[in-house]
C-alpha cells in the first residue's frame, strides 16, 4: 500500500465552527473560507492516509447523443475515461481505484491498457446515487475521492487539494464562482427579476470525503427516499458541513460533442472535425 506525507496544515485557514460553517462550506452561498484560501494552505497533513478514488462513468449521456456511454468518447488518442484514470495514477494520491461502468460494458474498460494501478470495474445503477453506492461498497480505503468519468481535465494538482481539504474538515468539494448574469426564463420568456449571484458556485469533482462519513450519509439519504445530485447533497442533508476549495475552470464536464472542441484546446491538439 502507498502512504502519504506532506507539510503540517497551514493556521491561516481555521476548521469551520457551528456558528460559521454554512458561511464557508454552503455549496449555494461561499461566504469567507477556503475559496479565500491558496492552495498552498490546504497540503497534507503528516501522518499517511489511504484513498480510494471512485470513477463513475456509468450515465446515460443522454445530451451529448450517440448509442454509447460518452465516456468513451474519444479526446485526442484516448477516451475521456481513460484521460480520468490516468490523472488519478499520475496524482500518486491514490491506493485502489475503483471505476463504475454501465451494465455490459465491463469488459471493454478490461481491454484498455494497463495505467499502473488496477482498478476494480463494477457495473453501475440508473441514478448516479447508485452507482455512486455501487463504487462505495466496494472501495476500502479510509478516505474517497468521487469523480466524474466525464471530467477528462482534471489535474492531479486539484485531486489534491481536494484530499488535503477532505482530510482536514471530512468532507470537501471544488468550487467555481459564477461569473455570468443569472435570470430566470418561462416559457422561452426571460423574466425580470436577476438572481443575486454572490456567493454562488459551480460545483466540480473530484469530491472527496471520510469512507466512513460518506457510508453514512448515503444511508440517511436512502432512509429518506432523497434524490441526489451529487455526493456532497447526500453528506449536507446528514448536516455535517462540506469544505469549498478552489476549483480548475479547465475541469469541465463533457456534456455536449462541442464540449470536446473546448477540451481539445485545453490539451493542445488537434480540435475534433
């Protein structure tokens, strides 16, 4: 097993109190917290720790077409899944890797080359939920890192910064503030009133979290009958307060075909006809 160490945890950003953890953890509202942070105070703590890193690419796609998962998609030579798992190798942050694939295609994420850790391939659920519970039971190590196998982008720098957070508060997820003018539309018809965006943000992963608070949230969740968007909804609704650190504008979610244009520019080469 790979263990980690790195610099003691930087005094400058303080773990959020009851009083003040919505300020700094709510994933709607960033008050002052670890968006104000660099990223150079959020590095791991020294003692090590094991990760698991759970790639889910077991969605529909439905909005990028085609009769295939879109992770397999392919973004320069290799498909975006596999620009996902390799990220995860090259951080070194991680132990076991665990990848959720849709029902029958096991086999072809088998016949990719090796990248250097093994992962365990497992076959998914119709809601994200459950593949995201699906890739839980079968990962064992004391923290992990949930992803998007439709993020091919994301830098092992942020992989990171995430596990560093999640370390510290038991709970974290990357964050990007909203730059656009937000309006409400009905019926193709745009209304008057602009929605005040301070405070709000893009929601990324990797997010990452204690096993063992995660396991358990997804219970709660499960006893509730909640439908989830994304792990950090399920550990909020538990009430444990969730870290917000500095997202990566070039980790963006592959959701459309022209979306692959965007990343190809990102990675430098040829833009897909």
């Amino acid at each position: 097993m790979q263990t980690r160490t790195g610099r003691p945890l930087a005094p400058s950003c303080s773990t959020p109190t009851a009083a003040d953890s919505g300020a700094r953890t709510r994933l709607t509202r960033m008050g002052p917290g670890l968006e104000d942070c660099p990223s150079s105070a959020l590095p791991r703590g020294e003692t090590s720790v094991s990760v698991s890193g759970v790639i889910l690419a077991a969605g529909t796609g439905t909005r990028f077409g085609g009769a295939e998962s879109k992770v397999w998609a392919l973004l320069g030579e290799r498909s975006l899944l596999t620009h996902a798992i390799e990220a995860f190798v090259r951080s070194g942050e991680v132990d076991e890797l665990v990848v959720v694939v849709r029902v029958g295609e096991e086999p072809r994420l088998a016949a990719l080359p090796p990248v250097g850790l093994p992962p365990h391939v497992i076959a998914g659920g119709e809601r994200r939920q459950d593949s995201a519970r699906a890739g839980l039971a079968v990962a064992t190590r004391e923290y992990i890192l949930v992803h998007d196998g439709a993020r091919p982008l994301v830098s092992p720098d942020l992989i990171g910064r995430v596990l560093a957070a999640a370390r510290r508060y038991g709970a974290a997820v990357p964050v990007l503030p909203v730059v656009d003018t937000l309006r409400y539309a009905r019926a193709g018809l745009l209304r008057r009133d602009t929605v005040d965006r301070e405070g709000l943000v893009q929601i990324q992963t990797p997010q990452g979290f204690r096993r063992d608070l995660l396991l358990n949230a997804y219970a709660n969740a499960e006893r509730q009958g909640l439908e989830l968007p994304d792990d950090a909804a399920a550990v909020l609704a538990s009430g444990h307060p969730v870290a917000a650190v500095p997202g990566d504008p070039r980790n963006l979610k592959i959701t459309r075909p022209e979306d692959l244009n965007l990343a190809a520019r990102f990675l430098g080469g040829p833009v897909p006809g």
